[in-house]
C-alpha cells in the first residue's frame, strides 16, 4: 500500500469483528514501532499484549469502557478487540541514559526536560504502529486509562514505567463515528505557517 494511501485511511475505530488477528502479524507491527525514534538511543518504549478475554475484560473496565464508551453508544470496542497493546515509557530510563558520560559531564547533574523526550517518542512508537496496522489491512482505535496505578497492578508494570494508553486492534466492524469529527479538520492556514507564526 502506498504510505499516502496508509495515512488517509488511518482512523481511530470503536467496533471490531471477532475475526482473530495472527500473532505474527502483531510482531510485525511492534518490530516496526520498535524503529520509531529514541532520544540517545534510550529505546525507554515497551508494549504489552493482551489476548485473554478475561484480561481485555479488565482493561476496558480501566479504560471506562461501560461508563464512558458504551454508555455513549459505541460498541465494547476495547473488550471486544482480539488483540490490546498497551504503550509504555519509561522517564527513568531517558534520565538513567542522560546521565551516561556520553550525554554528560556530571553524572549527578540533574537533566531539565523542556520537552519531555519520552512521551514524544513513545508517541512516535505509536504512530508507527497505528499506520502498520492500515499496511496490514487492519483497524485499530485508542483509549485513555483512568487510573494508571491499577494498569500497573494489573499487568504488573514496573513503577517507573508509565501506561500511556490502550491500543485495540482487529478487523474493522461497521462502527459509530465519533462525534468529534464533525468538527472538520482546521483549514490549511491554521495549520501551517511558513518562516514563522
């Protein structure tokens, strides 16, 4: 598929089929998001699968799948997706690899992050990933967590690694469209400025 055509067909989906998708086809897509870019190299990104009924169960409840979604009368779409990959950084690991003597002079320093690094680049991992999903003849959508302490605990994350949402992925089913498309896309002169604001 041409990348013009990935990206224009790319869109958050909210209802899938109970299709299986293939495992390979998941390692494909996280071994390309796997090149997304990494400020020094930290490679502080990690992704989580979930397949177990029981376990999506639980996530989409994270996620206020029945509260939030359902109750706005879109499909269980995160519990009802055969495959949830959960996006991880970690700001440890960027501070630990920016503390390294080739990023430093003083170990001890500590780093000012104007930009924080990792979320940019587990946002750029996610990406990768969302347009490999359209390569594949995939859907995929995203949700936010509610509470990030009990994704840790349920899938038993590391403290200083952060959930940073809910990626389902499955075959596309006849879905609501969210309301916020209505809005339309800005027009092109409020989107792209030449050689300053």
């Amino acid at each position: 598929m041409d990348f013009t055509e990935v990206v224009l067909k790319r869109r958050m989906v909210r209802h899938f089929t109970p299709e299986p998708v293939a495992p390979e086809v998941i390692d494909r897509l996280l071994d390309l998001a796997r090149h997304a870019p990494s400020a020094g190299f930290t490679q502080g990104q990690a992704f989580i699968v979930v397949t177990k009924p029981e376990l999506k169960q639980a996530i989409a409840k994270l996620c206020g799948e029945d509260e939030g979604y359902v109750k706005a009368g879109f499909h269980p779409f995160i519990s009802e997706a055969p495959v949830l990959v959960i996006p991880c950084t970690s700001e440890a690991a960027y501070r630990k690899r920016y503390s390294e003597p080739d990023k430093t002079d003083d170990p001890n320093a500590e780093q000012y992050w104007p930009i924080p690094f990792w979320y940019m680049d587990i946002g750029c991992a996610v990406m990768i990933l969302l347009l490999g999903v359209v390569n594949e003849g995939l859907s995929a959508g995203f949700a936010g967590i509610m509470d990030n302490d009990a994704m840790r605990q349920l899938l038993h994350i590391p403290e200083d690694v952060t959930p940073v949402g809910v990626i389902p992925i499955g075959h596309r089913a006849k879905d609501k469209p969210s309301g916020s498309l209505k809005r339309g896309r800005k027009p092109e002169g409020d989107y792209i400025h030449h050689e300053g604001w």
